[in-house]
C-alpha cells in the first residue's frame, strides 16, 4: 500500500531524513517509534506533502506521490491525524467532521459508524470543539481522519496528554480498524507499551535514521523498550 524509498530531508543545512525506508500494509498495524526530535514528525509530514522531500520517492497504491499536493494525497486514501490533534476549535463536532468530508461531492453524510467507534462524539455534535476535552477532541480528530473513508490512517502520537481511559478507547479503535484487513495503520507513538500492544511490524528511528525494525511481537526480545527509552 505504502512504499517510502530512500527518503532525505533537509531544514536548511540540517539533514534531518537520512535514506528512510518504510512499507505499511493493508490490516496491519506499523508502529514508528524513537525519542523527541529524531525525524518521526518530519517523516509524516513528508508523507502528506507538508515537507518537500530532498531524495527518494513516496508511492501509495503502487502511484508514485511524492509530487502530489497534501490535497492529492488525501483524495488518494491518506488519513491524517497530526500531533496536537488541530481541530477547529471554533467550530462544532458536527462541523469538525463535515471537514473530513470537504472533497467529497455535496450532501455526503457523515458515516454513521464513526459514532459507533466513539459514542461520546454523537453526544456533542452542537458542542464547539474547543469546549471539548483534550482526549474527546483527540477522538474527534480520529474520527475527521476516518470520515472519508481512508486506505491508509496516519496518526502522530494520538497518546499525547490523554487520560488512560481514552488511550484504551483510542487503542480497540486502531486494533479494530486494523482487524477489518483493507486498511493499513501508520503510527507514530513515544508511548512503549501502547505501541507494543498495537504493533504488527515496528520501526526505530534515531537522528532521522531507522536504526532497528521487525515484527510486533518481536519487540521486547530485541530490546526496543531500551531504545526509545529516555
């Protein structure tokens, strides 16, 4: 599904990308982890457009992409939910999600499965979005990701300031969007453990570098957790 190649990037004289090599599969769960400021946000970006790359290529659904406008990516099947989650703040929950929708034709209705995945959202749709709790606006920018009905859900680090409560919710979702087989889940998380319970296949980043990968339930027998450790 998704096949990163060679990747460099660059932030002036900065080489921040380093020969990046990635594959995300359709049902499985990659899960990208290392420390602060060793490229994994700088990697996604460059997967949605939001960064030229310097070298390499991007392909999705055997296209190459890495040309493509961020708008291009996400008609093409690429979710994406950023760090800091960035809903619109001023808006409702209801609104929030017709922004997923916004290169859909008119009139598209918003996918009644997404209240099934998270309830509470169905529960505040006239509620502003920033009148919302840190873990229910994180659910909101999940479900936004969802609502056209992605190939590929990119999410960087959906754990970040959320209640553990909401963490667990956040993890069955995944699992459970992963399970359905067609479509692939790209995850980047400092969170060890949620990690290692999610992860089919597994990436170590270190200085903009993938210094380590394999399977998921390889993890703690190849010394991960020492890894990404702080």
């Amino acid at each position: 599904m998704l096949n990163i190649k060679g990747v460099n990037q660059y932030y002036g004289g900065s080489h921040i990308l380093r020969d990046v090599n990635l594959t995300a599969e359709p049902g499985k769960v990659t899960v990208i982890l290392g420390r602060n400021g060793v490229g994994k946000t700088t990697l996604l970006k460059s997967l949605m457009g939001l960064v030229p790359i310097k070298t390499g290529s991007i392909e999705f659904d055997g296209k190459p992409i890495h040309n493509a406008t961020p708008y291009q990516r996400a008609r093409a099947g690429i979710g994406f939910v950023p760090q800091g989650r960035e809903i619109f703040a001023r808006l409702t929950v209801e609104e929030n999600l017709r922004m997923g929708l916004a290169y859909k034709s008119a009139g598209t209705a918003i996918p009644p499965h997404l209240y099934e995945l998270f309830p509470v959202l169905k529960q505040m749709l006239g509620r502003r979005g920033g009148d919302l709790s840190g873990g229910q606006q994180q659910q909101l920018a999940i479900a936004r990701a969802l609502a056209a009905s992605p190939k590929l859900l990119v999410l960087d680090e959906p754990t970040e300031g959320i209640q553990p409560s909401i963490i667990k919710d956040i993890g069955r979702v995944i699992r459970m969007l992963a399970d359905k087989g067609d479509m692939g889940i790209l995850l980047v998380e400092q969170y060890y453990d949620f990690a290692q319970e999610l992860a089919d296949q597994y990436l170590v980043m270190e200085r903009g570098e993938v210094i380590a990968r394999g399977a998921g339930k390889d993890m703690e027998a190849n010394g991960v957790r020492q890894l990404v450790a702080i």
